[in-house]
C-alpha cells in the first residue's frame, strides 16, 4: 500500500511540474521588429527596446532590428533612445508579426540624477577610459592593415504623390519604380550609390599608408578620381581621438582627454553587449553652442574599451545645410585584448527649403575585416609611392565577383540604382540639367566637341576699351580627353580694337600628371603677370570696382610650358616666354646703358625669359575632371618657388635679370579656437630693371575681398627688387557668437586677419623709375588688418580692413569695407 501510495504522490508531482512547464511554455511570447527615424527612415542602432512590466529587454543591432522574448506577456513594447521621443507600441500589434517601430526626434532631455555621496560614476569610468585610451587607439599601433568596404548612397525624401505627377517628371517616371520605404508612410529614392572594396595598411612611425582599391562602383561616373576618395583614407573617424574631424569642422571627442569641460555624463545602464559585460553611458553638451555631440556609448568592463557608440552633432553646432548628422560605430577585440572598429555608419540629413521640398539624405556604411597588427613584414604593403592605387580591373568587376566579396548585401532597390542612373543620362531633358548645371559651376556650356565661355566674361567695361564684349571656346570632352584647345576675341567699343588668346594643354599623363602647354595674348590687363582677382572683361569688375584711376596695360606675349608631378607632392615646371608690355598709364623709365651719356626713356618693355617653378605640397588631394582639377590641400605646410631668367637680345629682349620668388602657406587647426592660415611670401630680383619687371605687389581696386592682395593698396602703388610678406587670418567658427543668445541662430563667425609688407628697392632702381610714382614699403612696412564676419545667410563675408601705415598717398583709403562670398559647411 505504501509503495502504491508513493507512486501516487511521484505521479502527482511529476505531472505537476509537467503541466506547469507546459504552462510556462505556451505564455513564452517572442517579439521582433526593426527601430527607425520617422522623418529618414534611418535604421537606429542600440536603441533600448522592452517589454512593459517585464524584465525582458534588449537593445538594437546596427540595422535596427531587436528580438525579444519573454514569459509573461506584458501590455505594450516600449523603445527609447537619446534624442527621440520615447515610443510604444500595444503587444497585441508587436505580436501580429515583424513590427517597425517608428521614433519621432526631440530635444536631449536626461531626468536629474541626484549624486548623493562621492563622485558621480561616469566620470570614474571616463577617466578609466582615458586611461585605456592608447591601447585601443588604432593611431598608437605599430602598424595594422584590414579590408575595408565602403558604401555611400543619396537618397531624395519627401516623395509625394503629387511631386511624382509632375509634368516635368514624365519622361523619368521609370525612376519612381526604386523608390524604397519600410512602409507606404515615408518612401525614399535612391539617386546615387557607390561601393567599393580596398585593402588598406598603415605603419605608424615613420607615418606611411597605402591603399589597394581592389573593386569600385560608382553609379553615372568612371572617374578614377572620385573613386580615391570612395576607400578608406577620406572617410576615417576616430572616436579616440581628441578631436574629431567631419565636414571640415572639428568636434570634441565625447571621449577626449578634456570631455569632461565640454560633456555631462550619466551612468544610466549595465548588460552583456556581444557577450562582453558592458556600462552605458549617456552624454550630453555643458554649453550650448559647442562644437560636441549628443549621444550614448557602452563601454567593456575591465578593459574599458568603448564596445558601441552612437552620436550626432548638437542641434546647435554651428554647421551649415545639414539639419541632422548621426555616426554610429561598433567595435570588436583582437587577439591580444585591444579593440577595433568593426562597423561603423555615418547618416547625414540635408536641411530642406520649406516643408514640402525635397530632403536629401546621405548614407555611409563601412565594414571591416581580416584585421591584422603588429605585422612583421607590413612593408611590403608599403611599398612604392603611390598612396592609393586602383587596381586596372577595379571599375570592371562584375556582379559575381561583388556578391562574393561585398561585406554587406544590397536591397532590391540599391541594386536598381546602378541601372537607373545609366538609364537617366540617355534622357535627353536630364542630359540638359546637367549641361545646366555644369555650365553654373564651371563657367562654359558644352555643344558638343566645344564649349562656349565663360559666361562671366562676356561683357566687361573699362576706361581703355569702353564696353567690352568677349567670345571664348575650348574644345570638349567630346573631343579629346587628353588634348584642349582653347581661345577667345574680344573687342572694345571705344578703343575699336580685336584684343584675342589662344592656348593649348596636352596631358601626357594623367597619375602622376604630366603635361605641356602653350598660350598667346594681345589684350588689356590689369597686372603684368595677369593676377588679377577680378580681369576687365568680368561682369561684376564694373560694379565692384572702386572710384580710383584705373591702371591698364597692353600685353602681347606668348608662353610654353613642360610640368611633371611625382606621387609624394612634388611638380616642377619648365616654361619659356615672351612678352611686349605697353602701359596706357603714366610711365617712364631711364635706359640705364644710356643713363650716363643722355637721357633715354623708354615706355614699351620686351622681355624673353626662362623659369623654373618647383612646388612641394606633401600628400595634397585632388578631385579632377578630365583636365582641370580642385585642390582639397593638404595637412602639411605647402612650398613654390620660381626663378626667372630675363635673356637679353633674344626676340628684341631689352632687359638680362634674375628673379627669385618663394611662397610658404599652412592651414592648421588650434583647437578649440578655430584654425589659423599662415602665408609667407619672399623675393629677390637681381638687376636695374623698370618698376613693371620688379615684384609689383598686388592690390585690389574693388570692394570684393581678396585673399591674395592687399585689399587697401593700390594697383602699382609699391613695388620692391627684395621683399617679404606674411599674411595671417585666424577663423574663431561661431566660438563667441555661439555664446551668445539670439545671435547664435545666425551661425555668424568671427575672423580676423592682418598683412605686413617690408620691401626695399636698390639706389640704381630707385634712380631709373624716379619719373614714376611708385613706393616701397621700407623702412616702415605696409600694414593692414581687419576683423570680419563670415557665414552671413551662410554664402557671404563682411570685412572691415584699416591700413595701418602709408595713409597719405594719393588715392588711398585708410579703411574701407569688403564683401565676400564663400560656401562652407
């Protein structure tokens, strides 16, 4: 009876437990969904998402997804995140399937946290942080190499139903088939994609890096140019860093030795984030008006590696047309317990016009992999000059070898994009936009194999030649994309004179650039050397112009050059030149061979002459068409220096001469007060030469402000046979207008500049220009300073300049107001 007894009672309770898990199992409720931004449809990485009234919660993954599970069912599911407003969502609708969790943004808000004895700890764990800091930082490694993979896409907001009715778009309606949307709510075209795939690798003393593109797409373009700035070396943000550079501004590290004058931080959660115990920590700006961030990161227990990080710059950074910038970066250990970034996202939301304008929004992924360190034979890397190459087989990769190799897959409609954009540039209503629009950044309108301009030159006015009319033409693209015929005529309606030019530039070769050239003129100037701001023929000379004598010449010369660059910087040019310079101004000059028998003047000047030019611009970046190209500068201070030999008796040459001129120039940043630019230029002319052959120092004769000249000094007004200038503008970026309220909504910042000139002019020139008025700045130099605002309605600049010394010659101001126009971010 008992043992019936007993196995009544193991019965009971084994079904006890049996029905009771059972129970359990069937109220286990698995949710799973994607968190995004209403307004972009961004995915948003690490938000905190969890069940309400449940110890179930967890956080989302770089693309936004989460998976929760739990057993008790709970009544809504609730994501919160910084710089959103906090949503939820019922449990009956996050049970119906995947479910998208749409945030809405707000203003950063964090509750007070009351520290009630000793010190907060955030700052304790920051300080671990800044300790930890040069073993993490990838910069402080011997060397490492990874393979990297970059994607950028722009996509077109605000698509509605009426935008996609418009007459205009009846030609491309195709292009409506890509739009993308995570809902029928907020749809988005992709307009632009771009990948690429390089191995890159960086030794760290002495400083070396190489980058192999192995593959890139670009859709609409086959621009080798473009396609170095798509890799790795461009597009690099280093949290560990103090400083973090983005759009050519630069931002507090949220993480930087000295965040805690800049930052609040609250310690606000701890879990396991990739299997790691990990703090999370919320920050926010002290000061408004800063250059910071706003944002969260988790950091690694022990060794205090930051494991994830999400930020965005400050509503009120002082930045132009972007309305929202967000990085996202996640990182992983190596072998030897240092970390790395593993991912990393930066999203920038373009400011709209109005409500119902078009957004712009730009998207960057990059992933890495096969990371390795402290390589022995990391030279090998290394090797050769060139510090991005590109594969030849790079541009022509096709599907299979991307769908093997990229990191990350595309979407049905990033895919379509390629297709589309070839599509769109046979449309022949796009193929006139874009002729527009080229011909508004460039200055020329292309038919074909010529090009017609520039524009701007078209109609000009002078005291010489009264109203002047130009046409000018260069052949195209269409015509050759290594040789560019170029010329124009002109003609005056009170000189009723042709003035023309002519040139050529042959590109030898395009990487390194090697190239010769040719040119001709007969036309008026306003410099001898043609460095001139604002020419005569320009539209706005008229109108900018100050009321003072203006001082042309006539120029008859022809030049030919041979220029060949080397990949670490430097280019050196040979070039040849004749020219016959006729003033319409006052000028005489004393022969000097005939000097001590009579008097002899001269008033027309022939020279032939020989120059060496050499230019140093260590690791400078250019982006480039087929012939012209744009500077983006360099880190490093740039060096030109020219020297000219003036050959007597050649081509009726009047004059034998030896002429040096060097130019030393650095931007730099000094942070957290802005970044300064430094100028520094010097020469020495050997022989007894007219005023026009000595070093004309450079003036403007218009209210626009020139960086260049010497914006209160008089064309011809000083001129030196040895010289140095040195010139430096310090720009603040908003720091004293951010501080202050009202005025910071304008996004003014403040600049301030200063010139000095000492030059010096021999015995034996003095006495051969003494019939001329012209001066030197010895042994008082020309000084000039000015203090301005920049960013106004963010294209223009005000300066106002006073000159310091030289304030009673003849036509000369001793302050004056300058306008500027400029495009910065």
């Amino acid at each position: 009876m008992s043992d019936i007894k007993q196995f009544i009672i193991y019965t009971f309770f084994t079904l006890f437990f049996l029905f009771t898990a059972f129970d359990a199992f069937s109220q286990q409720i698995v949710v799973s969904g994607r968190v995004i931004d209403d307004h972009t449809e961004e995915a948003i990485p690490f938000a905190h998402v969890h069940i309400k009234g449940t110890p179930a919660g967890t956080y989302t993954d770089m693309d936004g997804y989460f998976e929760l599970q739990s057993s008790v069912r709970g009544d809504s599911v609730i994501a919160t995140t910084i710089g959103y407003q906090k949503q939820a969502i019922t449990i009956e609708r996050a049970l119906a399937g995947n479910v998208t969790i749409r945030m809405f943004r707000s203003d950063f808000n964090i509750e007070e946290v009351v520290v009630r004895a000793g010190e907060n700890p955030a700052h304790i764990i920051l300080r671990k942080i800044i300790e930890n800091k040069p073993r993490h930082n990838k910069d402080n490694l011997e060397n490492y190499k990874y393979e990297v993979y970059n994607k950028i896409e722009l996509d077109l907001t605000n698509i509605t139903e009426n935008f996609k009715n418009r007459r205009i778009f009846r030609q491309v309606d195709f292009i409506f088939d890509n739009i993308d949307s995570l809902s029928e709510e907020k749809p988005f075209l992709p307009i632009f994609i771009t990948e690429t795939i390089s191995e890159y690798a960086k030794r760290t003393s002495p400083t070396r890096e190489r980058e192999r593109i192995l593959a890139s797409k670009v859709s609409g373009s086959q621009n080798e140019s473009i396609t170095q700035f798509l890799g790795s070396m461009y597009q690099d943000i280093n949290i560990y860093n103090n400083w973090v550079d983005i759009l050519n501004r630069s931002f507090v590290s949220p993480i930087a030795n000295q965040g805690l004058s800049y930052y609040n931080y609250f310690l606000v959660d701890s879990a396991y984030i990739d299997d790691v115990w990990s703090f999370q920590i919320h920050f926010k700006p002290k000061y408004r008006g800063s250059s910071t961030f706003v944002g969260e990161f988790w950091v690694a227990d022990s060794s205090f590696a930051i494991n994830r990080i999400s930020m965005q710059i400050s509503d009120d950074a002082n930045i132009n047309f972007v309305d929202r910038l967000s990085i996202y970066q996640n990182f992983k250990p190596l072998d030897d317990g240092s970390w790395m970034i593993h991912l990393d996202r930066l999203f920038v939301d373009f400011v709209r016009t109005s409500e119902d304008a078009l957004g712009i929004i730009g998207r960057k992924t990059t992933s890495y992999k096969n990371i390795e360190i402290n390589i022995e034979d990391i030279d090998r890397y290394l090797a050769g000059r060139e510090e991005v190459i590109i594969d030849e087989q790079a541009m022509q990769r096709d599907e299979s070898f991307w769908e093997e190799n990229r990191h990350l897959s595309l979407t049905k409609n990033e895919a379509a994009v390629y297709k589309m954009i070839d599509s769109l540039k046979n449309v022949p209503m796009i193929r006139t936009y874009v002729d527009i629009v080229n011909a508004l950044a460039t200055g020329y309108y292309a038919l074909g194999p010529v090009e017609i301009g520039p524009y701007f030159s078209f109609y000009g006015y002078n005291e010489v030649e009264g109203h002047r009319f130009l046409m000018g033409l260069r052949t195209s693209n269409d015509f050759s994309k290594n040789i560019m015929f170029g010329g124009y005529a002109a003609y005056g309606t009170k000189d009723k004179r042709i003035k023309y030019g002519g040139s050529l530039l042959w590109l030898l070769e395009k990487s390194p650039r090697m190239s010769i050239g040719a040119m001709f003129r007969d036309d008026v100037s306003l410099s001898t050397d043609n460095r001139d701001g604002f020419g005569t023929d320009n539209i706005f000379a008229y109108f900018l112009r100050r009321d003072i004598p203006l001082k042309l010449v006539n120029i008859r010369e022809g030049r030919a050059f041979y220029e060949k660059e080397w990949p670490i910087g430097y280019s050196q040019r040979v070039g040849v030149g004749h020219r016959e310079i006729e003033p319409y101004f006052d000028f005489t000059y004393l022969n000097g061979e005939a000097a001590a028998a009579s008097d002899t003047f001269l008033n027309k000047i022939t020279t032939t002459e020989i120059t060496l030019k050499s230019r140093f611009a260590y690791r400078e970046k250019f982006v480039s068409g087929q012939f012209q190209r744009l500077s983006l500068g360099s880190q490093y201070p740039i060096l030109q220096l020219q020297y000219t030999y003036g050959v007597p008796n050649v081509l009726n040459s009047n004059f034998s001469y030896h002429k040096l001129v060097g130019d030393l120039s650095h931007t730099f940043r000094l942070n957290p007060i802005g970044r300064m630019h430094m100028n520094l230029t010097f020469g020495k002319v050997f022989g007894d030469l007219p005023y026009l052959l000595l070093e004309v120092h450079e003036g403007n004769e218009g209210y626009f402000f020139n960086s260049r000249s010497y914006n209160l000094m008089n064309n011809y007004q000083f001129a030196s046979d040895q010289f140095v200038g040195l010139y430096l503008s310090h720009h603040f970026e908003g720091l004293f207008f951010n501080r202050i309220p009202g005025v910071r909504n304008l996004k003014f910042r403040e600049v301030i500049h200063a010139k000095a000139l000492l030059g010096s002019m021999s015995e034996e020139n003095r006495f051969l220009n003494r019939f001329n008025e012209v001066y030197s700045p010895s042994p008082t130099p020309y000084i000039e300073a000015g203090v301005g605002i920049e960013n106004i309605l963010k294209f223009f600049r005000v300066d106002a300049i006073w000159r310091l010394t030289y304030r009673d010659l003849p036509d000369t101001s001793p302050f004056g107001v300058r306008v500027g126009m400029q495009l910065s971010f």
